[in-house]
C-alpha cells in the first residue's frame, strides 16, 4: 500500500470520529437545553400538579429517552418526568444516584402512599412518601428581567 493511499485512509478514519464527535456534542448540547427547559418550566400550575399527588401510590420509575420518570396511581394515573435522578431519603440515609442501595431504595418506595407532595422555595420538589422521601432539585429559577 502506498504511502498516499495510507494518508487518504488515515484521512477518512479520523474525519468519521471528528464527525461523530460532532454529532455526540450537539445530542449532549440538545439534551441539556431540553433538561434546562423542563426544569424552568416548573411554575405555580406544575406546583398545583404536584401537590395533586398526595394519597396517590408510587408505583414505578420510568424513562423518557434519558429522563426518569416518577409513576404514580391515584384517581388519574400521573407520570413525573423530572430532569435527573432524585435524591432518596430513607430514615437518617440520603442516597444519590450512583451510591450503594440507591436502587434498593427506590424499589423498596414502590407501593407506598404519598403523604405529601410539594415545592420548595429552593425550587425543590419534595414527595414524602410512607418509607421515605424523593428531593428533585431544579435550576434555579432565572432572574427577572431588567426594565
């Protein structure tokens, strides 16, 4: 092989991962702006909602794309779709996504009932449960515009 197909070859290998890198970067860039959106769309109507949880059953978590999803059952069927994993609190534990009985946490929450569900005016969403409770923090919400 010659020097110059070698070149044109090694040429194409790395203008495919250059591409791939693009395209990877702009669904990450996508992702994040769609992440952002939802959290800012929190407003006193989605407070309105989340306070309607109460009395309802966790029943399971749920995924759009990458986004997890809170299952609830009560008079309606209510899906909370939230921008990342939930902090659980489980008696004096607070487990994050990643740490050790996460999961189990989680899993050991379904079928429990809502005691309260509310939002914070740290902009957290808090759903107490019989077992233990989900904290889903948002962005902060963003300053006013100036006039």
């Amino acid at each position: 092989m010659g020097y110059g197909v070698l070149g044109a070859s090694i040429f194409f290998v790395c203008a495919a991962l250059v591409a791939g890198g693009v395209l990877v970067a702009r669904r990450l860039a996508r992702r994040d702006a769609v992440h952002k959106a939802r959290a800012q769309a929190w407003s006193a109507g989605s407070a309105r909602l989340i306070e309607q949880l109460h009395g309802s059953t966790f029943e399971r978590v749920t995924f759009d794309v990458d986004d997890p999803q809170l299952v609830f059952l009560g008079e309606r069927r209510a899906i909370v779709t939230i921008p990342e994993w939930p902090t659980v609190v489980v008696g004096t534990r607070v487990l994050h996504f990643g740490d050790p009985g996460f999961r189990q946490a989680i899993v050991a929450l379904q079928g429990d009932t809502v005691r309260s569900a509310r939002t914070s005016p740290d902009r957290e969403v808090v759903i107490e449960l019989g077992g233990g409770t989900f904290l889903i923090e948002l962005t902060p919400a963003p300053p006013p515009p100036h006039r």
